[in-house]
C-alpha cells in the first residue's frame, strides 16, 4: 500500500490542466467518494494495528497534496483567464511626454515665493464684485472715468455686479474683516472691456500687495519694491519711481525697472529710454482705510499693484499677449525647463 500512495503522490504531483473541465475529471478521479485517493482510506481499515500510524500519516498527506494541487491548478487557470496575451508585458514602457506650467503660472508663483520671504501672505477675492469692493471702497468718486461701461464689464442689469477691474478689491475684503498688522498678496484674473490685440486683452492678471501696520514709511515701500525687482530680474536690477495718480493712494508712484535686456543702455524694447515701467504703487490713502474700518490715525500703510503679463513679457519676450490663453501647444512646450 505505501508503494501505491508514494506512486500515487509522484503522479498527482505532475499533473496539469489546460481547462476548467480538465481540473474537474482530474478532481474526480482522485477525490469523489470513489476517487483513487478515498480508494486507499478504504483500504486503510484492513492495515495491521502496528502499521496504522504510519500509514494513516502517509495517507493524509497524500489526501492534502492532492488538494492543494487540484486547488493550485484552478487558481493558474482563473490567472491566465486574466492575462490578454496579445500584450508584451517585458516590453519597456512608452515614455510619458512631460507637461509645463503656463508661463503665467510660473511667473506668479515666484512673485509669491518673493513676498512670501518678505512675510506676505497669499489672499483672494471673487472674480464677480461689487461696486463698494471695486471702487467706492477705494475711493474712486461716483463720476470716476474707471466705473464707466466702456471699461468695467456689468453682470446684467445691476451696476452694481461687476467682473473686478483689478486685485485692489481683494485689499478692501481683507481689511474689513483684519485689523492691522496686514502684509497679504493677492493673485488673480481681472477684466477689462477691452477690443483683443497683441497688447491688450479683456482678461488679465495682476498681482497686488498690501502692507499695513504702525509707522510703515515711503521707505519701507521703496525698499519691499527694490528686493522685488532685484529678485525678479538679478541683482544688478536698479529702479526708479515716477510720480503718478491712483486714487486708492496718496502718495502714489510708478515703477521703472533698468531695462532687463539692455541693461538700461537702451535698445528697441525699451525704446531707447533704458527704462521698463512695471507697476503702480503708493502710501494707502486714509480715506480707504476708514472706508475699512481701520484707524487711520493709529495706523498706515502701502500698497502695490502689478500685471502678471507684463511682468512675464519682461522675462521671457512674449510679444503677443494673445498667446497667453490660445492654449497652443508650440508656445507651451516653451516653458518646460523654466520651473
Ligand atoms: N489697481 C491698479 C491698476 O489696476 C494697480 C495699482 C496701482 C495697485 C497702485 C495698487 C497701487 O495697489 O498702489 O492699475
């Protein structure tokens, strides 16, 4: 009998199956009740005492091998059913072409990570304003040029819903609901009704600054300007500050840069001047903060705003605002290297 079993488990050992059907008969014919494994457990009964234990022993581990391989041979197969082998698995991979930031994108990011070094703070605002945020806060008077049709675009027939002209509405949020020490930066898209062309386009992006605390000084400003502009452009990078009008400051200022390409020698990009203008700037007018709720004795402040473009025109000469958001592939694939 133990010649039979030793037999048995070589042969059940070497088994295979190539369908569902195969695994079956090979089930029945070792396994059901007149299988040739429960054969030999009834030819168990008539072993001599002495030789049970032994044979007993032998006689389950066969049982067990037999099915653990029937079970393995189910287990292939359901594998197998899986697998479409018309699929080179050993086959490297095709690589992944690599995507890029938008230039805008990557600009705006380093304008943040600027400021944020300075301590600022990223803060936003909704792209569909009021007037009270876009203006009246900021104290634009009723008849200001800025509110007209021809500029601001109106949601419907309420003046007072409107698409933001500019970030400066995200200074008026935050200030109504923070009290001072303020020093927050705000990205974002804004509107204007303006006819598309190379150098204008009816939505762009600005980013905006706003400092306010004790004591914040002209100086303080100018200095916050000539970290950002040496930052951004490299550290030979000089600036000037023009005298200019926004109504929401007082002083207020706009900013040259030393022309980035010609190093302030002059050349056709800076139209021979040596000078590039990169945003407006100036000390927040009392009247806007007490527009806010915030003491305009006790405190003070600066404020600064700037175009996403044409700071990225600045660093890498796109001279068609329009292909910022023609989403064409040729200009894209550009700026895979530059973050
Ligand atoms: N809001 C201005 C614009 O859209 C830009 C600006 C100028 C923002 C001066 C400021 C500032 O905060 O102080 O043209």
């Amino acid at each position: 009998m133990i010649d039979k079993i030793n037999s048995l488990k070589e042969t059940i050992s070497s088994l295979t199956a190539s369908s569902e059907e195969q695994v079956e008969a090979l089930r029945i014919k070792y396994l059901s009740k007149k299988g040739e494994v429960s054969q030999l457990f009834n030819d168990f009964r008539s072993v001599p005492a002495d030789q049970k234990k032994a044979m007993g022993q032998a006689l389950n581990e066969l049982k067990n091998l037999a099915t653990d391989k029937i079970n393995s041979l189910r287990e292939q197969l359901a594998v197998k059913d899986d697998i479409d082998e018309t699929i080179d698995l050993t086959r490297t991979p095709a690589v992944m072409p690599l995507g890029s930031r938008h230039p805008l994108s990557i600009v705006k990011e380093e304008i943040i990570s600027i400021f944020s070094r300075l301590g600022f703070t990223v803060a936003e605002g909704p792209e569909i304003e009021d007037d009270w945020h876009v203006f009246s806060s900021l104290n634009f008077a009723a008849d200001h040029p800025a509110r007209d049709m021809q500029d601001t675009f109106f949601i419907g027939r309420n003046p007072d819903v409107l698409l933001r002209t500019h970030t400066s509405s995200v200074q008026s949020r935050v200030m109504e609901h923070t009290q001072p020490p303020i020093r927050i930066i705000c990205p974002g898209r804004v509107y204007r009704n303006e006819a598309i062309s190379a150098r204008a386009h009816c939505f762009f992006h600005q980013v905006e600054a706003l400092y306010v605390d004790e004591n914040v000084s002209f100086a303080d400003l100018k200095q916050t300007l000539l970290y950002f502009a040496r930052e951004m452009f490299g550290p030979e990078t000089k600036i000037r500050l023009r005298p200019s009008y926004f109504p929401f400051t007082e002083p207020s200022a706009e900013m040259d840069i030393s022309c980035n390409l010609c190093g302030g020698k002059g050349c056709s990009f800076c139209k021979h001047t040596g000078w590039v203008e990169i945003l407006g700037c100036g000390m927040v007018d009392p009247n806007v903060l007490d527009s806010c709720g915030i003491d305009s004795k006790k405190y003070n402040g600066f404020a600064l705003g700037m175009g996403v473009e044409r700071i990225t025109n600045l660093k890498y000469q796109v001279k068609d605002l329009r292909m910022f958001s023609e989403n064409d592939r040729r200009f894209l694939l550009q700026f895979q290297s530059a973050h």
